[in-house]
C-alpha cells in the first residue's frame, strides 16, 4: 500500500507521536506545567479507542515496512495497559523526581512508540529500529536517578550488554539479507525455500536469537536483567518487565513462524530445511527457568528477587516455542496476559513500599501484614499466582505451557523440568509471605498503619484480582487470544 | 577471490576485533568503539552485498545510512551514562562498576 493510503491504519501511533510532542509543549507554558499527566491520560484514552476501532483490521502499509493484523493488535492492548498503569503509578512515585516528569513521560510514550512498531514491523529495517526505539529509551530510563551510583550503573550495563546484543543482531540480518536478497521477511521466506543452505540458515537463526533473546532476557543473555532491574526507579524496573519483554516475544514468533518454518505461516508444521530449533528452544527455556530460580534463592532485595523470578517466567514462556502450532501459541499469549497482571501488582506494591519505608530488602517489608492487611493479602495473591498454584490464573497458565509438551507429545524431560522448577520457586515467593506475615517473637516492628494513595491502591488490587477472576473463567481470553493468532497475510 | 569474498573477509575480521575489544577492555569508551566496529562490520556486509551480490534494490544501502545514523545515536547516549557515571564514581572502568550484584 503506498504511503498516503496508509495514513488511514495508523492513526493509533500518529496520536501517540501528536501527544509526546504535545506533552513536551504542555512543559514549556508554565500555567499549563501541572496538566502533563492528565494531558498523557486522556492521550492514552484517545489511542486505546483508535486501538478499539481498529479491531480485527488486516492490512499491509507503508510499503511492506509493517503491518496491521490481529496479532499486533493483541500485544498493542497489552503494551497501552501496561503504559497506562505504570504512568499512573509514577505520579505518586518519590523515585521519579518532580522536575524530570516531562523527560519521564515522553521517553516512556516513546518506548510506548517503538513496542507497537515492534510489535507490527514485517521488514529487517523496521525490526532494528523498533527495536532501537525502544532501546535507547530504556536506558536513560534506567539512568533518571541521576545521583543515584546504583542508577548509574544499572543504565551503563544496559547500555552495554543492549548495543553488543543488537550488534550481533544486526550481524546476523546483514547475512539473512545477503543470503535471501531482500528486506521483507516475507521474501526472506520465499527465497530461502527456494536456494539457501541450512548451514547460512543456522548462523543467521543463532544471531538473531542473540538480538530477540536480549530483549526478553533469556539466557544466556539475561546478565544485564538483575543488575538493571535492581539499579533502575522502580516504576521503569515493572515496566521493564512486561513491556519490552511482551514486545520481544511478538517480533520473536512474527520472525520465526514466517522466516523459519516451511509454510511461513501460523498454519506451519515443520522447522524451515530441518533446522531444529524446536530442540534449541526447549534446551534454552530449561536453562532459563533453572538459572531464573536458583538465582533467586539467595536474594535479599524484592526487586532483584523478581528480576530472577521474570526470567523464570520467560524460560516457561519458552516452552511454547519447542512445539510449532497455533496451539503453543495461544499457551504463550495467554500465558502473557496472565504474567502481565501478577508481576505488575507485584511491582506496583513494591513502589508503595518504597515510596513509604525507602526500602526495597524483603526484611523491609517486615508486619506489612499488620501495618496494611489489604495490601498484604493482595500481595499473596499474586505472589501464589507467580509460583502458578490454584486458585490463582498462574496455575491455569501453566497448565496450558505444560498441556502444549503432553499434547504434542514431546520434551516429556522439560515438563519434568518445569515442574521442579515450580516447586523451587515455592520457596523464595514465600519467604516474602513470611516476612509480611510472622515475626519472630523478639522482634519489634511499628504497627502504625501505612495510609496508601487510593490510586495506586486500586491499580494492585485490580490487577491482583484479575488473576483470581482468570482462575475461575478465562473463556473470553482464550477467545480473544484464538481470534488474535492471525497474521496479515493469512 | 572475487569482490563480494574480499569484502566479506574485512567485514569479519572487522567483527571478530570489535568482540576482541569488547571482551578485553575494561574501559567503558573502549568497549564502545568494539560496539562501534561491530555495527560497522554489518555496514559493510550490507553494502557489499547489496553491490556484488547481484540486487537490484537499494534496501541494503538504505539500511547502512540507518544503522549509521542509529550507532551515533547510540554513541550519544552511552556517552551521557558514562560522564554521568565518572562525576559519581570517579572512574569509567567497568570493572569498578560493581555495587549492584549477587
């Protein structure tokens, strides 16, 4: 489609890129300074109602660069949601100072941008530079304590391990593009089935995964993830967490069911010329899970904690991929949704604690359960849901991932894994349990309640009630995730 | 050895010091000029594919003006950490950069 006739399906990213602008603007007319988060909340409204009209739409625009298509749209809402929320609960942050709340916005709407280009980009052009956009952001992001030593190491990590990480990616594009001719995946696909060789195939998959297994943090490429998420504001450290990494797995599946399988298609069956990474795949998610939930053992500080457990979780998520079928697809984008809601009532009640005990060790969070017994007990609900047992969703969600292995009768040694796994990750989920809830009995803690914004108190509870209410009836997300699996093209 | 190989061989040899570097130095300038070699061994992949290796498109010229516009981008920004880290740390070693770990 040429450019001008595209302008009509994006209207969703032309209001975002009017309301960083206009967000910016707002900063410089001092009568108009406090409208910022309001003006960035009813420009988040507007665009998730573009979003709603846009339903079901499948077209390719700006000259194959990216695409509208029920699958994108699916990772749109939860990128919007997860932007909106965490906006929210940054105005009442004391780790994001007053005076850089235009920066924050706008890099946060910023990266907002790039996750939906991610999300969308069909052309290896497109890929690097969304996944650039939401890159650079990031890492001023991670930096916006400026005084902050630990602030200032966790944004040159990430600087470091990102740039190397999407170097090696771009190595490897450079090679698919020599090898196939053309930008477009799509052509990618069409030429490798005619002539390429699986030796070529292989090098190219390998540096790729490098790029994609960065951004969602898989090992052996997850180094930077405790180090940043314990160093970064803790607003960004939970967008982190579900943004960039929902948005690693869309260009994940996007690349690999259209390059590297024989129909380049969602309808695929086989790996393209048997390049087995079914089998890369399951071996990389066990390590992944493992390192995740041993790691996490020994931590002392909640957010580094849950850095280790959103590993673990990504190495479940993996699994979806050793099984090619629409299928391990839906386990995956339900698994998703489910992860997004528990890890961000688990990070939203972590930014309340800092901002009212300025602490972020689990000893901190010593007599929660008496000081605040509603956030307490919301707590434990999504700290049961991220150790996946009944009756919370993480339960449900695990049991589609593992379902997948049985159904597609292989890997039965990684369902052994993943299984063990979950019982190791008892123990550290509820060693934050047991400091909120039973004090030893020499110990002296206030029992002075702690008053919580009432926003931030109904965005946990929400969002930790929704893993409840998903454990009950989830039919509809299934639904909506089995109408979502569906490229442009098919 | 035609072109197209003659290119492909500087572009490695140009990857391979850039990891060299990066896995070497412990001066946080000095891994970024390896970030640097790395994406301009791409640059050149892309170039010299797009010239030998029978295109008919400009897509991997257009590609390398991107990725050099995005590597000074980049450059900028990792610039900006690194000072700031030098007034709080008083040193851009990366090795000294060690109070978040466990």
């Amino acid at each position: 489609m040429s450019n001008f006739s595209s302008i009509a399906y994006y209207i969703p990213e032309l209001i975002l890129v009017i309301l960083i602008l206009s967000v910016i603007v707002i900063d410089l007319i001092p009568s108009l300074q406090d409208l910022k988060f309001p003006v960035a909340f009813i420009g988040l409204g507007l665009l998730a109602l573009a979003l709603n009209l846009s339903h079901g739409v499948k077209a390719s625009i700006f000259m194959d660069l990216i695409v509208v298509d029920p699958f994108s749209h699916f990772f749109k809402w939860i990128f919007v949601l997860a932007t909106a929320s965490i906006l929210l609960v940054s105005r009442y942050s004391v780790e994001v100072e007053e005076e850089n709340h235009v920066e924050y916005i706008s890099l946060m709407l910023m990266i907002l941008l790039g996750l939906f280009l991610m999300a969308s980009s069909t052309n290896l052009l497109m890929i690097y530079l969304a996944i650039e956009l939401v890159s650079i952001p990031s890492y001023i992001l991670a930096g916006m304590k400026k005084n902050d030593r630990a602030s200032n190491e966790a944004s040159l990590k990430y600087v470091i391990f990102g740039s190397f990480a999407s170097g090696l990616m771009l190595f490897g594009l450079s090679w698919l593009y020599g090898i196939s001719g053309s930008t477009n995946i799509l052509d990618i696909h069409a030429a490798l089935l005619t002539n390429g060789n699986q030796f070529l195939v292989y090098m190219s998959l390998m540096m790729i995964m490098v790029g994609f297994g960065y951004k969602i943090s898989m090992a052996p490429f997850h180094y930077w993830t405790p180090d940043v998420y314990e160093g970064s504001p803790t607003p960004v450290t939970a967008f982190f967490s579900i943004g960039p990494k929902a948005a690693g797995f869309a260009i994940l599946i996007r690349v690999l069911y259209t390059i590297f399988t024989n129909d380049g298609s969602l309808n695929a069956t086989s790996p393209l010329y048997d390049v087995n990474w079914t089998l890369i795949f399951a071996v990389l998610a066990a390590i992944t899970m493992t390192i995740g939930n041993f790691l996490a053992l020994h931590q002392e500080n909640v957010k580094r904690l849950l850095a280790f457990s959103s590993i673990s979780h990504v190495g479940f998520m993996l699994i979806a991929f050793t099984v090619i079928g629409t299928e391990a697809l839906t386990a995956l984008l339900f698994y998703l949704v489910i992860y997004f809601f528990m890890t961000l009532s688990a990070f939203i009640i972590a930014i309340f604690i800092k901002n009212k005990l300025d602490t972020d060790t689990i000893d901190g969070w010593k007599g929660l359960a008496i000081r605040n017994p509603l956030i307490s007990a919301f707590m434990v609900i999504s700290l049961v849901s991220l150790a996946g047992l009944p009756p919370t969703a993480g339960f449900v969600g695990k049991f589609y991932l593992l379902a997948v292995l049985f159904r597609a009768k292989t890997f039965y040694w990684l369902a052994v894994v993943a299984i063990l796994n979950s019982i190791v990750s008892l123990y550290y989920y509820f060693k934050i349990i047991k400091s909120m809830y039973f004090l030893n009995e020499e110990e002296e803690v206030s029992s002075e309640p702690l008053e919580v914004n009432p926003y931030v108190k109904w965005t946990a509870i929400l969002f930790s009630a929704q893993t409840l209410l998903f454990y009950f009836y989830w039919t509809p997300l299934i639904e909506f995730i089995n109408r979502s699996l569906s490229f442009w093209n098919s | 050895m035609n072109l197209l190989e003659s290119y492909l061989v500087i572009s490695s040899i140009l990857f391979s010091l850039g990891i060299f570097g990066i896995v070497t130095r412990r001066n946080a300038i000095a891994i970024l000029m390896g970030i640097e070699l790395i994406l301009n061994s791409a640059n050149i992949n892309f170039v010299a594919f797009n010239r030998f290796g029978g295109m008919h498109k400009l897509d991997g010229h257009i590609f390398t003006i991107f990725v050099i516009v995005l590597a000074a981008a980049e450059a900028a920004v990792a610039l900006a950490i690194i000072i700031n880290l030098f007034k709080n740390a008083g040193s851009v070693d990366v090795d000294e950069a060690n109070t978040l770990k466990g």
